[in-house]
C-alpha cells in the first residue's frame, strides 16, 4: 500500500449485550481506531440514552444508515423494556437474542467487517425458557453449526482450548484426535488469515503431569495427542510438544511460540489473565465471520455508576480490527 493511499472502510458491529449489565457502559465509551472504522452499536435507542445520562456520557449516536460515515452509530433494535442497571430481568432476554440475530446476518452477508460482543448474563436469558449454554454456542449455531474453537488473547500470548468448560473428570474421554486436528487447523488457519503470521509456530500442551513422562503419569500424549501433531506436521505445520504444561508458559516458548493449543480451560487460562488480567480478549475461531469479546461479565454491581473498566471491550476492539484488515488483505 503506498503512502497516499488508505485502507478501504471497516465496519464493526458492537452487542453491549446484558442491559443491565456494564455492556452499554463501556459500549458508549468506544472511541473509532481510525477514520477509516466505524462502530454500529446494535442496541435499543432507550436503553443506550438512558445509560448515557447515568454515567454523564454526551456521545452523538446518529442512526445507522447503509452509507459509511466513519465514527459510531446506533442501528436500533428495540424491545428492552423497563431495563434498569444492576437489576436483571428476563423479559430482557428476546433483545439481548435478537441484537445478536441482527449482527450475525449482517457478518453474514458481508454487512459488517467483524463483531465485538458485550458480556451477557446467562442465567437471564435461560430462565426466560431459551435454550443458552454460552455467546459462542449460540454464534456457531446460527452460523451454519460450525464446530468453533474458543482463543483468549492477551497482547502476544494466544491460547486456545481442545476443551472449555467441561469437569476435570470429563476432559480425557473429550480428548480425540479429531478433535485437536480440528482446533490446531483452526488456529494455524487464523494466524495466517487473521494475523499475518505466514509460518506460524505453535505449542500444543500435554495433558498429563509432565506431559505423561514416558507413560508413567498417563498414555493420552502417546496415544492421542502426539499421533495428531504427527500427521499436521507432515502436512507442513510447525509443531512443538507434547509440551508440559508447567514449563510450556516461560518466557523462552513464549518468545519463540505465535499461539497455544491447551487441553483444558484452567491449564493455560490462569497464566493468560495473571499476565493480561482485564485487557484479554476472547476471540472464537471456525466461525464464518470475526468475532471477539470481552473476557469478563456482566458486572452488575458496577453497571450505570461510571466506573466500569473499558480495558477487555476496547482491546476486543482493536483486535477485531486488526483481524480484519489482515483477513481483507489475505489471499481468498
């Protein structure tokens, strides 16, 4: 790209997901990396002014319109009714659905560059009678079921996980070569895609102590780990491991290594947010579209008072960016 020119306008859809929540706060305070990005707010009109008067926020918010004007808008979506900060109420629940419905046709369709979505409160949406394990479940669902793969990201530490959230219990039989085929294709795939990184480099976590040690602490490195890292590196992928899981995360791998894959979530996730805590991003991979996140809740005890911290939504942010820029730029 030569200096006069400019990169061709990114559009983002932003959920600020639970009403009662931190969502619309932090949403609000979003500032555009660049004039060349503009930030849809897919929200209720009320809701969004109600919540600027409580934290004092005077941000224009002009309608969405299907022209690129650059800064934020709002394409509203109504239906929060009576939405008060701090308290959740499950009438709530078919908005917060639909905002999500409406930015995942239009990355669907090409509308929007990438989605940044706001944390939701679970628990909420379930005991209106929907069916909810999670934002990822439901994106991947509504995507065409695609199988994704969850990626936290915290400056240049990525790590993604073979398992989420499943009891220690159930994390060996949840262990298959299909299964860690699927994910290490799916972050070599977004690295080179969605990052730029043309070769990347990535450690794979043993699953037992030691990383097994020879089979004396467990068989799954042996018998199903290494066997699928085997066959991915035959096909040209740049592997290390098994690695054990208690070295894996010196700053020596982390030098040399682009992502992680992790067996699962409480192996690799304490490590990412003592370094990065409230500015790690949830990204999921295997979607048709890009899609990042907060890596927090909805905080209701803070919602509406103005002291919300903003570093995990504007990290997403910026991160969705960068994916798409270097998506856009990648061969198709």
């Amino acid at each position: 790209m030569s200096k006069t020119e400019h990169p061709a306008p990114l559009r983002i859809a932003v959920t600020p997901g639970e009403p009662a929540g931190i969502g619309p706060d932090l949403a609000l305070g979003l500032e555009c990396p660049d004039p060349d990005v503009e930030l849809v707010l897919i929200a209720d009109a009320g809701l969004m002014a109600q919540r600027a008067a409580l934290i004092g926020s005077s941000r224009p918010l002009p309608p969405y319109t299907p022209v690129f004007h650059g800064a934020c808008s709002l394409l509203e979506v109504p239906g929060c009714a009576n939405a008060t900060a701090g308290k959740v109420d499950a009438a709530n629940a078919r908005y917060v659905l639909d905002t999500l419905d409406r930015a995942i046709t239009g990355c669907l369709e090409g509308e929007f560059d990438a989605l940044v979505t706001g944390p939701v409160q679970k628990s909420a949406i379930n005991a209106a009678g929907y069916n909810f394990t999670g934002h990822t479940e439901y994106l991947a669902l509504h995507a065409g079921g695609v199988t994704p793969v969850m990626m936290l990201v915290s400056g240049g530490l990525r790590v993604a996980l073979a398992t989420t959230h499943l009891p220690l219990a159930a994390v060996p039989k949840a262990i298959s070569q299909p299964v860690l085929t699927h994910v290490i294709r799916e972050v070599h795939r977004a690295l080179t895609a969605q990052y730029g990184i043309p070769h990347p480099r990535i450690g794979v976590c043993g699953l037992n102590p030691h990383a097994g040690e020879g089979g004396y602490l467990g068989r799954e490195e042996i018998e199903t780990i290494a066997p699928a890292m085997e066959a991915l590196k035959a096909e040209g992928m740049l592997l290390e491991g098994p690695l054990p899981a208690d070295t894996a995360f010196t700053p020596r791998l982390r030098e040399r290594l682009d992502a992680y894959v992790s067996m699962f979530h409480d192996q690799s996730l304490p490590v990412l947010k003592a370094v990065g805590f409230g500015e790690a991003v949830n990204v999921t991979l295997g979607l048709p579209f890009i899609r990042t996140s907060v890596d927090h809740g909805t905080a209701l005890d803070l919602a509406g008072t103005g002291r919300a911290e903003a570093g995990s939504f504007k990290a997403a942010l910026q991160l969705a960016v960068q994916m798409a820029r270097h998506r856009r730029a990648s061969p198709k």
